[in-house]
C-alpha cells in the first residue's frame, strides 16, 4: 500500500506541478547511487560534461544549472548539489535517478532525500548512513529509471556481441543487482533483454540471476552460470549495471570456473554516450510538456 502511494505521489507532482516549470529557472539534477571505489563514480560524474555538451548543442538550452549527484558514498551528494542550485537561483528541478530500474533507492530513498517523502523508517534508515536531507524552497520533479525506452537493450546488446564469437555454441547469462520489493519488473526487464539479445543474435539460451553488487555470486549467480555452461561450449556473463563490470565478481571463484570457457564481462553500461543521450531526451521531453 505504502508504495503505491509513493507512485500516486510521483505521478501527481507530475500531472498537477510541472505547469509551473516554463516560468522557473531550471536544473537538471541526474543522480547516481555513488559506489566508496574512485573507478565506479568517475564515469558517472562524466557525464555531466557530456550531458552540457549535447544539450549545448540544441536550439535551446533550458537549463541555467546541470549537475550529477551520488546518492551515497561520496561527493557531491543530493544535499550539494541542491544547494548549489539554490544559490545559483534556480526554481525548480528536473531530477533524473540513473538507477537501472525502480527499486527501493529510486521509490523511496531518493524522494525522501529530495524531501518529497517523509517515512519515519526511511529518514531514520538514512540519518544512520549520514545521508542528509534536502530542505529547499524549490519545486522538484522526479523522472524515470534507465529502463524507460530501449537504452539498456541498444547497450547491452553490444556488450554481448563484443564477446561472441560463435553463436551455435554460446549460451548467455545476465547478474543484476535486483531488488526483491520489485521482482517482477527486474525479472520482465532481464527476460525482455535476453530476447531481445537472443533474437538479434542468434543466441539460444539465456538465463538472469540477481546477485547484488556480488553479494550472493556464489549462491545465487554460481548455479545459473553453470548450468548455461553445460551444453554449450562457451558462456557470457553479462552484468546489468551503471559503471561496473561482472569479471571483479568472479576472481575469487576462479577455482569453480577452472578449465570452463566462461567469459565474464569486464564492461558495465558506462562509458556510452547513448546513456548521455537518454538523459538529454528525457529532460527535454519534461520541458516541452511544461510548454505544451
């Protein structure tokens, strides 16, 4: 009931605020969960150069203030980057998460972050992680996760076809992080991928497991990889995530995939400029339905 809530909440503020939009100074707020390694936060924080760079290049620029944020972990934070906006005057913000499909952080955390939602639990849950709340007179628009549109297919399919070699004796497997509150929607995503990968391929089999940022590899991504193994004379291992690839995942299991032709990909949807693009397309679309 609670989240469903949550998503009345956001479609409200869509349907009935963003009218207001037109008039304001815009910022374009893109917000990533943030990760303690320096590796996986820089090509997140690129993107804010190659997001001014695109949108520069339009007819028109609505945005006075573009700036990329971490949810947790490292600077600049939420809170940062809100109160830079405000001291550059901005009004309202087009806030993007870059988070591969909605799960707890994007439903939850980050509206309760940008003061949208107030949960007990939640802001407790965030005081002790020393995440601090924004509280800005400034109005807030949240928009949707990397699985809007095609972008995570488009990508993932190339991954894919940088480690074939011979389809007739590959199989595949997909790790994503997962989030058991939202199952079904990873689970739709991971099977839409997969064919998706398979039909332009050629690939006959595939199979998914959530695994975390490799938290349960053993329990969880061990068995399925194996068993795509079996018949087939060579595996790839996918991971479905924003800057990390899967091959860290394995290292200290290499004792299980001993003398096995399993690949497991060193690359996560970062860098690609398509993800640059989809932020771009998505923070225009919210403009011209302010002016519409």
């Amino acid at each position: 009931m609670k989240k469903s809530y949550i998503f009345i909440i956001i479609l409200f503020m869509f349907l009935f605020s963003v009218n207001s939009y037109a008039k304001d100074k815009l910022g374009l707020l893109i917000i990533a969960h943030g990760a303690p390694h320096k590796e996986w936060n820089e090509p997140v924080l690129n993107l804010e150069k190659d997001v001014k760079e695109l949108i520069s290049q339009k007819k028109e620029n609505p945005f006075l203030e573009i700036k990329v944020a971490l949810m947790e972990f490292n600077e600049p934070s939420i809170y940062t980057a809100v109160k830079i906006f405000e001291k550059k005057g901005i009004e309202s913000i087009y806030a993007l998460p870059i988070f591969i499909a909605p799960s707890g952080h994007s439903v939850c955390d980050i509206p309760t972050i940008l003061g949208l939602y107030k949960d007990k639990k939640i802001l407790n849950q965030l005081k002790e992680e020393k995440i601090k709340i924004v509280d800005a007179n400034i109005k807030i628009f949240l928009g949707p996760t990397l699985n809007y549109g095609n972008l995570l297919k488009e990508i993932m399919l190339d991954r894919v076809k940088e480690l074939s070699a011979n389809i007739n004796n590959e199989s595949l497997v997909i790790l994503a992080h997962g989030d058991k509150n939202y199952e079904k929607i990873w689970s739709d995503l991971c099977r839409e991928i997969g064919s998706y990968i398979c039909g332009k391929t050629g690939i006959k089999y595939f199979n998914y497991a959530f695994v975390e940022v490799g938290q349960s590899f053993l329990v969880d991504g061990v068995p399925v990889i194996l068993k795509a193994n079996e018949k087939y004379e060579k595996t790839i291992v996918q991971g479905l995530y924003l800057s990390m690839g899967v091959k860290s995942m394995s290292k200290k299991y290499h004792e299980i995939f001993k003398d096995k032709n399993i690949i497991f990909s060193n690359k996560g949807l970062l860098p690609d400029k398509r993800v640059s693009k989809w932020i771009v397309k998505r923070a225009l679309e919210c403009v011209k339905k302010e002016e519409s």
